[in-house]
C-alpha cells in the first residue's frame, strides 16, 4: 500500500506556521511556549509495517516517545506532556490522530515530513528535513 515505509528516518526542524496561536489555543503553558519555539527538535521514525515508534528528541536531552500500531489504540503522550489514549489511523499516506484538544496529521512530502495540527480552526504546520 502507499506510504507503507515511507516516514522511517531521522528529521530535523526546519520551520512552521502558526505556533504561537496554536500553542495558546491548547493552552500550553508559557514556559512551554517558550521551550518550544524554533526548537531543533529531530525527531526519529521506526516503522516496521504498521508498528511505529516516535521519537521526538528535544535540545537538552529530554525525549518523547510515542509507539503505536495504526488501527489500534495506544498510549500517547502530548505536546504538553499529557497521557492519553487514541487510535491512530492512515489516511491517504497520512498519518492521522486524534489528540484530546487537537488533530494531528504526519505526512511524507517531497522528502520533508510535515505535520498539521488543528485545534478549534486554528492550524499549525510544522516541516522537518530529512537528516537520516
């Protein structure tokens, strides 16, 4: 099927759309926001058919990891830090969950990987390169 094992890899931030009223929209906190701006986050794929493992590598140290199979729910862990459990679904090659106050899709595009988050209209747009 398309984009089976298209998001394996390493990628670097390289820039987005709207973080600043995205942000508030899901009331991160304001130490948060901060942390969070411009941040060169990389962020790792594993994929292994359906099985996925998501790690978001922040400056300093500290990671995110969230692992899930599509179709199935999984425990995940917000922006903010927050647990919950969603199913994850594969939409036109996108990656697509359902986050308590957001929408997140994950997408392969011209070698970048993008991913739009949409809370209340409000739509950020995050592109990241291909490091690895």
């Amino acid at each position: 099927p398309k984009g089976t094992m298209a998001f394996a890899g390493k990628y670097e931030f390289e820039g987005d759309e709207n973080y600043d009223a995205f942000v508030q929209k899901i009331g991160l906190p304001s130490d948060k926001i901060e942390m969070g701006r411009n941040c060169k986050i990389v962020t790792e794929v594993v994929q292994n058919g359906n099985d996925f493992t998501w790690t978001q590598h922040f400056p300093g140290g500290r990671t995110t990891t969230n692992s899930f199979t599509v179709g199935k729910e999984a425990d995940m862990e917000t922006m903010g830090g927050k647990k919950f459990k969603a199913t994850v679904k594969m939409e036109d090659g996108k990656l697509v969950a359902d986050f308590p106050n957001y929408r997140h899709t994950a997408e392969i595009s011209g070698g970048k990987l993008v991913e739009i988050s949409t809370s209340s209209g409000v739509v950020y747009k995050r592109t990241s390169k291909k490091i690895a």
